[in-house]
C-alpha cells in the first residue's frame, strides 16, 4: 500500500514538473498567448534605457534586436530602481512573467517588480 502511494505521488511530482517545464514561452510563441498570463525566455539580444522618453521606458528585447524585436520586456521610469540596471542583462539568458500584451504588433510583458524577471 506505501509503495503504491509512493508512486502516486511520484507520477504527480512529475507531471506538476511538465506542467511547469510546458508554462514556459518562447519570444516566439509569445504572441500566440496574447492576453494570458506567462513566462517567456530567452536572450537579451537588445537594451536601451530611453532616459529623455517621457516615461522612461527601459527595453529589453529577447532573441532578436531593435527594431527586430519580437519580444519586448518594458521597465517603465517610476520601477526603474527595482531593477538595478537592467541593461547590464544584454546577452544574458533571462524569463520574464505577466500578462502579455501587443503593442504596436509586437508581444510585451510590462515588468513591475523584480520577481517577474529572472536570469538563468
């Protein structure tokens, strides 16, 4: 009987794992998942902290660079400080979470706080 809930709880330790493995997105598969909440990886290939811009936007493109991005992770000014600097995470391997948005065509995750960004 123990050996038989073992591998229960085995075979859901498992699957739990899948379905956090499967939760992740590529840059590529993000605009598929426009409007869900998700995580998307990949690498910085792009970031620019765009000081003079009313909001302070600081942009971190994952996989491709401007202005061929197909990702973007957006820091606006007022969260800036949370995040240290965000452009020292170019060429590094990074997941961001939140829901995921167009804007103008292009998927994005607007990041709030730091526990959306993470770097492998």
């Amino acid at each position: 009987m123990k050996a038989l809930r073992l591998s229960a709880l085995v075979s859901i330790f498992f699957s739990l794992i899948g379905v956090v493995a499967a939760a992740a997105l590529t840059p590529d598969d993000a605009a598929k998942h426009v409007g869900e909440s998700g995580t998307v990886c990949g690498v910085v290939a792009s970031a620019h902290f765009a000081a003079r811009s009313r909001a302070q936007p600081t942009f971190l493109n994952l996989d491709k660079p401007y202005p061929n991005q197909i990702f973007t992770a957006v820091i606006f000014g007022d969260d800036r400080a949370k995040f240290g600097e965000p452009e020292r995470l170019q060429g590094k391997r990074v997941c961001v979470s939140g829901p995921i948005r167009l804007y103008r065509g292009a998927p994005e995750v607007i990041l709030h706080d730091p526990k959306q960004l993470e770097q492998q």
